[in-house]
C-alpha cells in the first residue's frame, strides 16, 4: 500500500500518529515560512505543512508541486493551532518529513472545485477531472448506495437478480432500437433491449416469481432535454400477485431508499390518484403534490354571461394562489406572456383578485358581476389575499396549460422545496391512446399491459375507453417508475394485438415466443421499471440526469471525451457484410 | 396476495393452519380413493390431497388437472402418515377446500425433472420451461447470490460500484468488437465493450481508487466450447496500490465467496506460482493442483544413451502416477494413443514401471540400463508401484501434452474433486507474447499493463523477455480471474503502443483520451476482472457457463428461443445509413 489512511480520517485522536497519505493537491499556500497544502482523495481533504525553518529543502520542493500532482506524502500528526470547524480533518494537519511526486499534472482546463469555471462541453471532454469535482464525487457515492440499497431491499425479500440478455430482438413497437450487425449470420441483426421487458414475462412463466434487475437499457431516440440514449432501469417483476400487493411491496423499497439514504421516514401510505383524478385536479398525470393549489372546474357557473371566450369553450378551470391578490399589472402580463408561450400555447388568462379587503377585482368585470365571481371564490374556497388564475377552451389543453401555470405559481413561491418528497400512485392509465397520423391505436403503456376485467367488454365497442391495470410511481413531479400487472393468456394477448393494428402474423412473427410461453402454465404477474438515473438525481437534488452518471452522452449522442460514435474500418464493414449508405436529401 | 405461503416453507409446526398455495402440477398420482398432487413452486414442493369420499367433486376435478397447470390450492395443513424425509416439506400435506386452475398448460415438450428428456436444442427453445428445472433454479439462485454477496465485501471495504458506457468506441487491437450504427451520426458507429479497461483506468485518474462493477461485456467471436458474445465480469480496480495488495484485496473476496455460500473455509494464502515455474510444474499457466503429479524434467539424466527421440529432442520430461504401475499393456496403448490425437499431438509416449517389488520395466529397456532408469525414478521420487510416464520433443509442446496427460491421469485417478477448491495465483506472466502470422508482438494480457520495473530495460533490447505485472487467479485449472498493475505514464504507454507496432499517430487515434488523462495527475493503478460465469460455474459444479446463464446464446451466437438475430425493415437500414452487401465467396 501506497498509504496508511485516506485524507478523509485522520481525527484529533490521531495526534502524533506516523502516517502516509496520497492524493491530488487541491491548492498550494505559501505563508512565510510556511508552506500549506491541501491535499485531496475520494474521502476528503487533508493539510500538510512543510516548514522552512525545520527542513528547507522540502519546503522548496513542495512549492513546486502544481494543482493536481498526485503525490505521496509521509509525516505525523499534529493537533493545528488554527482549526477548521468546516472540514471533518480540519482539528489536524500533517508535518511532513517525506514527499514522492507519484506523478506530474499538467495545469487542469478548468478548475476542480464545486463551482467550476469550466464549460459544459469542456467539462464533458476532459470528463475524468470533473469526475474529480466533489459534487460529481457525492452523487457516483450517492448512486452506489442507492443501488446497493435497493438490491438489500430485495435480497431480503426472496427477489432473485437475474441477468437478462442485451443482443436480443429487434421489435418495431414502441422507440427506436439500437441494432447490432451479426457476422455469424449475414444480413441478421440483434438489437439492444429498450428494456427487459418479455424476458422478465419469461421469467414469470418459468417460476422465479420475485425477479429484479438493475440493468442497462437502451433507445435510439433524437435526444431531448435529459434523455440518454443508454440509461438505467431498476427492473422488477413479480407472480401471484394483483396490483395492491405490488404498489404495497415497491412503496416498501422508495421508503427503504428515503430512510436509509436521506434519513426520511415516509410513515403515511403513497397517495394513490386515477390518471382522470391526476388530470382533473393538477392537469398533469404526474402531479406535483408537494403544494396543494388544484385545478377546480368553471365551466357551468363561468358560462352564460356573454363572455364569448367562456360560453364557446368546452372548459373552464383555474387555480387559486394564496396570498397573491397583491400581484401588480406587470405580474400578471408576465404570466399572461408565460401561459402564450408556444410549449403552452394557451390563448390568454382571466384573474380574479380577491382583496384582501374582501373586494373583487377581476380581468372580466365587463362581464361578471361582484355576486357572479364571488361563486368562483367559493368554488376554491379562497381566502382573503388569494388570486385565481382562469384559463377557457378544449379541456385537455387547458388542463395541462393550467398544470404548466401552477408549477410556474409553485417556483414563484417558492413551494417546490428539493429537500421535501412527495411521492404518490397514479393508477388506473387508459389501456390506449389513439394516434392521429398513424390512425390507429397505441399501448398507452406497452402492449403487454391487462385491460381491467371489467372493461374488458370495451375493447370492441370502445377501445378508448378501457383503462389498464397500469400505474406511474411520480415523487415530486418526477415519474420515477411505471409499470402495471400483465396479460397472461394467449387469446387476450393475441386480442390486444389485433386492436393495435397487428395482423396475427406480424404478432406471432414478433412476439410468437411470449405466446406460445403463454400456453405453458403463465401465472398471473406483473412489475414495474424505476427509471434509476432520474430517481438518482432527485435524491441528489440534481436537475439533470447526466449529473449523475459516470460517463454521460452529450445532445448529439456523442462521447466528446473518448470521440465516439466514430468510424470503422472496411474490413469490419465487410466482416459484418453491412455497407454505409449515406442518404440523398 | 393470491397465496398465504410458498410451496417450500411449511413444516410440521403449520399442521392445522390454513393457508393458500400457488405453483404448477410436478405430478398427480391416483391411489383408489385418493389423489395426490405434488405442487411445486421456486422454493420447494408441497403435496395436495383430494379425498374421493368426503369431496368427490374436488377431487374429480383435480384428476383433470395436467402437469404444468397453475393453481391455487386452498386448505389445511395435515401431518403426513407416510412421512418424507428427502423432502424438507415432507413432513406435512394440504387437504385442500377449494382449488382455482390460474392457467392451463399444453404437456409441454420435455419432462420438467433434475434428469430430463429433452435435447439440447429443444431446451434451448422452450428456455423458460428448462429454467423451471431444479438444477437451472439453484444455478440461477447460486448466481444471485454470489453477485449479491460479491458486492457485499466490495461495499464494506469502500469500492464504488460506478456503471460504465456500453456504447464505446471501436479499437481493433483485442478481439472482434460488435458495433452499433448510430443513426444521429451517419456512417458512424459505437462498439459494445469487451471490458471496460480504459473507463475504469478514467476513473482511477478521477480519484475513485476502489472501484468494482458487475457488468456485462461483449466479445464478437467464433464460438468455440463454452463461450458467449455476452459474458458478465466482476470487474475492479485500485489506486495506490501495488501488486500485493491487489493479490491480497481479491484473494479476500474469492475466501469470502467460498465461506458465505459453500460454507468452505479457505485459511491458507493463495499458493502464487511464476509463469515459468507454473508451466515447468505442469505446462499449463492455469494449473489444477488438486493433485500433485507435477511435470519433472529429465533431459539431461535421458541423453547419451543412444536413445534417438531423446538425444534430439531439446527437451524430456515426464510425471510420476501413484499407484498405477500396474497398468496393462492397453492401459498404456489408451494413453498413447490419448497423447497422439491431433488435439495434443505429441510424438509418442515411453513409461517406466517402478513395480511393487522395486523391479522396473519399461517401454526403453533397449536404450536404458535399469541403473539409468534408477535415475528417473529417483528424479520423481517415485515408491514402488508408481508408474513414470514420459515424453519427449520441442520444450512448450511437449509441457503441454504433459499437462494433458497429467489432467487425464487425474480424471482416470478420480483425484479432480468437484467439492474440493484450490485456488492459487500465477504471476510474473510475460509482457508480450511473438505472433508468426502478423510478424509482431502482442500484449499477452493487454496494452496497459505494465512491465516490471527492472525489466523495462529489455523493452528495446529484447522484448519477448520483459515480465508484466500482470497475474491470473486460477481455480481447480479454470482461470477465473486475470489482471495486472497498470502504466500510468504516458511516454511509457507510448513506448508500449510503439513496441506492439502502432504508429504514435494511431496510438493518438484510439487510446489519446486515456493518455492525455495520464498528463493531469494519474495515480498508479491496478486490477483485476473475474470471469463471472465461469466463477458461477465453478461454484456450481457444472462444466458449461450455459448451465449458469439464464438465456444464453447457442454455438451460432443465436437465440432460438427469440429467435435471434434476425431481419430488419428497409426503413430502419435507411435510418442508420447503412445496406446489406452479402459477400460472394
């Protein structure tokens, strides 16, 4: 060993202690005859002395370590006279007596220190020193734990890891595939799982009744805000259970994270919302519910004044922000202006100020009386000082438009605390969702997914209608999780496929194997995803999920630091029988 | 919860209980007035009983039922009158109330028993019936908890586990890589790791100094026994660490696998064998020392005596076999003909008798004088009753058809126990091993590892000399796990690249990334990857890592299960610019 303790250990009890330490130096201060370093591991910060009036010449050679040199430093420790009540080593310091540069650094690019100077795609290219930075360095620990953690969790619950194959099979539905040309077999391809989806059926059908899997998924995707082409799912299914039992069992291990990594106990069962609940009171299936301020409909007392805007739309709702009857003209234009936005796209907003003298003051006195809008104020029940934000036109647009606008009113006021965590259920997803340009019906969640018995009698009459045994796991405003209990017999399944438009070939062609798994004693089952790097940097308090991987992909789903997507050689193309063939536009 | 208890769990305590059990028919047995189903679930077998006299109805019913149907059986525990010890469930059976058929099952197509009667092939297909067998189960259980019990030691000892990219660069210098086209970037691909050595090289110069992963890589090659394309590593290294402390770290974690889940407690260190000394032992770097029976050489105390195959043969050695001086001349013609066959291809085979009554007989007499023979026999120390066999010709070849002997003796002696476990490391492996056809030096285990420091001399001078630091964990004659001490200085990583015939700009092209990260502080580094499959394997007793794979590939890289790889649209070709361009042979 290269060292004795970490820079993270050393205690006032270790006073006089000979020791050796390694690491990077953080930064350099010459003070007179003194010379103080810092130096850095994974574990902490440590401080060296070297002093000019005891020993000269390692007091010279020590000021000519850069930032960044990983040396070897031998010494003993001292109780310091100026202490450091910030830092857990900062009781100590080290007098050096030895000193080994283990290797040279050139100056960094930027520096490594919680508030960097360096760029974005700087910082992505020389990947390994940001890695170096402590905020980094938290969540790769953070992320450790929670995996750890999770796998603890379900170790202690009879759930077997099982690890599925990644070359598999390449199935139009849903995203994009990553595909793998195979040289064995020319013109054949694999493709990379989007998720583990039919082995963990498989699985099921084979007896192993508690199955998880933390594993590396992939989509092909044009990259949005926060999306990575491989990403990580917490893979979970389970057999002989329904839908209870399986929200019970995996609340079990959200709270197992929030106690054991964040010390919060979660003592009240998940709030459990339909998807139609979800939409009508927060306009958003995944509702933030750390503040309160629901949607409530307008539409029957709103209408018949003469207000065109009202009478002609389908909706009309608003939300009730407390203490806010006080916002100013330029305020209220702002939101206006937010709520126009294109991402939003509503087509404008009706205020009601109820004063906190009780009066009324509203963008629609023209056409409602003081009497009329006191019907709205009561409708939310609102307070003295409160403002209600109103919003009109077909309903789904409107709901999310007033979903936006009441995240928008929640970061104005500051309700959205990192530190608070809010998780609930929303269950009951429509089994469909219909799909104008390709005019047919899409899986909601994916094809695999039961109807509910009793609106299994809809899949003909109403397809749209039906509502799945499906469910979204959202904390915070976050999906953090899906998942639902599955079809276990053949003819449902087969039924299911024909409503979205399979031909029974195609199905059997692509998923003939569940099928036919199906007629073997299928038992009952079902499971869930978490998606592992958007739960990671909601615990870490992260907005960006790339925060929370090692090695993340940037917007063009490119590697900049070890330049990749790149290209091969011809004798690999001709190996793999594959020609590139760029497109004409 | 469609069950109170699984078909494993209950004991002659529960008589009296009532409960509700779920699983698939193993087998149903009529006896007159009585039927008896053995119900089997993941974690045991719980036998049903339905009495034609007071439940003719039911029990008619269950008479209908075929194997591999799913059930739900409700009733109360009884004790058995016809007791089964082997079972731990043997003690007690459920008279059953009430019965629900979950799913049907078609007879599927081979008997769901230890000893089946399906083929290769078909288990392959029907993968999820195979994987209901007992011995799949424990293999597949064996594996979870391993890896479960592997991140156990690494976590109390401070390793991160840190996920790596497994969309990475292509880099020809190994095995075949499998690629990925990459749609956003035309004419460009990722490769899908063979390891993920320089991520982890990355992260030691990022500061992480332990780090491990369980992780899935990816070798494109022409399958031979018991490979696949995916594989799974325990993957790990270490910063400031030297070659013992590596050694040291990894034998701890193999001591603990054997204790906490074969209850076998290793005490002694790891035997640790040279290169050299473990092929001039027993001509193989992967040793089986569960038995003696080590190689002697005998070229000297062999020559001069008119013999011709010894007297040219740069080489003579031999083993000594307890106990087997009285093998018949067939015996003997067996173990020539053994050590001719192509796969060995050694030249012939002498023996030497050391018969009980001291006598010596042998296969030379022509040549050697009972004397001389004396010599060989004391060479091995041999008793009366051993038998010497011996062979000669070039050095490496004829170590190597020893070896195979020496295993072959073993498997005829019984003395290669699959309950006994000695492990052991190989060291001081070359740096470079001469390959013929491409005229150059390759990395005998990969560019990155680093040569031992007093030997960096000969680099230039005579490089197939040089000794890495570079060291194999061998099981029982598998390797399970190889590693080295990494460069972690640019120029000699150069120098490296440069010995092994890139170019200097070729050497940028591929590996730039990790040797500029050697500029800015790279601590020294090293590690260790263990084959996980084949450590599974082991721990189970069985001869393939099929056997511990949930759903493995066949010889052809295919999933006939899935059956993949298969045919993409045109449409996704077109997307990743890329055509099929079938070779003409």
């Amino acid at each position: 060993m290269y060292r004795t303790h970490t820079c993270g250990e050393l205690r006032i009890q270790d006073v006089n202690k000979h020791v050796i330490l390694c690491g990077w130096i953080q930064r350099s201060r010459d003070l007179g005859g003194m010379t103080f370093i810092d130096l850095r591991d994974r574990y902490g910060i440590t401080q060296l002395v070297f002093n000019m009036e005891t020993n000269a010449g390692l007091c010279r050679e020590a000021r000519k370590m850069g930032r960044e040199f990983v040396i070897q430093a031998e010494g003993s420790v001292a109780e310091r006279s100026n202490k450091n009540p910030k830092m857990p080593t900062g009781d100590i310091e080290i007098m050096v007596e030895k000193l080994v540069v283990l290797n040279e650094s050139l100056t960094p690019p930027f520096t490594i220190e919680t508030e960097t100077d360096g760029g974005d795609e700087l910082r992505m290219k020389y990947r390994y020193l940001d890695l170096r930075r402590e905020p980094l360095r938290n969540n790769l620990w953070l992320r450790h734990r929670m995996a750890f953690e999770a796998r603890h969790y379900f170790n202690a619950r009879q759930f077997i890891e099982i690890e599925t194959p990644v070359l598999i099979k390449s199935t139009p539905e849903g995203a994009r595939d990553y595909v793998v040309p195979s040289r064995i077999n020319p013109g054949q391809f694999y493709a990379l799982p989007q998720s583990p989806q039919t082995f963990k059926q498989l699985l099921m059908v084979a007896g192993y009744d508690r199955y998880v899997q933390i594993v590396k998924c992939f989509r092909d995707e044009d990259l949005r805000a926060d999306r990575q082409p491989e990403f990580t799912q917490i893979d979970c299914e389970m057999s002989f259970v329904g839908q209870d039992d399986i929200l019970t069992m995996f609340e079990g291990m959200i709270k197992h994270l929030f106690k054991t990594i964040k010390g919060i106990e979660l003592k009240d069962s998940f709030l459990r919302l339909s998807y139609e609940e979800a939409m009508e009171q927060y306009g958003n299936d995944k509702p933030d519910i750390r503040f309160e301020m629901k949607i409530a409909e307008l539409t029957a007392i709103a209408r018949g004044k003469g207000f065109g805007v009202v009478d002609s739309a389908p909706y009309t709702g608003g939300i009730c922000v407390k203490g806010c009857s006080s916002y100013s003209r330029k305020q209220l234009d702002e939101l206006t202006e937010f709520v126009k936005r294109p991402q939003i796209g509503a087509k404008g907003l009706l205020y009601v100020k109820y004063e906190t003298d009780q009066s009324i003051k509203s963008s629609v006195d023209k056409f409602y009386a003081t009497d009329d809008l006191k019907k709205w104020v009561d409708c939310f029940n609102a307070q003295p000082g409160d403002l209600i934000l109103v919003m009109a036109g077909e309903k789904l647009p409107t709901l999310r438009a007033l979903s936006e606008l009441r995240l928008e009113m929640g970061n104005r006021l500051n309700i959205r605390s990192k530190e608070v965590f809010k998780p609930l259920w929303v269950i009951d997803f429509p089994l469909l969702e219909w799909d104008d340009e390709a005019n047919r019906f899409f899986a909601m969640h994916h094809p695999f997914t039961s109807p509910k018995q009793e609106d299994i009698s809809l899949l003909d009459a109403d397809p749209g209608k039906v509502r799945a045994n499906a469910y979204d796991c959202v904390i915070n405003g976050v999906e953090v999780g899906g998942g639902s209990v599955r079809i276990h017999n053949e003819n449902l399944q087969k039924k299911m496929f024909r409503v979205l438009g399979f031909s029974d070939e195609e199905a059997e062609r692509q998923f003939g194997f569940l099928m036919h798994a199906f007629r073997y004693g299928a038992p009952p089952h079902g499971g869930i995803a978490f998606g592992f790097d958007r739960l990671v940097s909601l615990f870490a308090g992260e907005d960006s999920i790339r925060d929370v991987i090692a090695f993340p992909k940037n917007n063009a789903a490119r590697d900049v630091m070890i330049d990749t997507p790149s290209e091969i050689s011809d004798d690999q193309m001709k190996e793999l029988s594959i020609r590139i063939e760029r497109m004409k536009d």
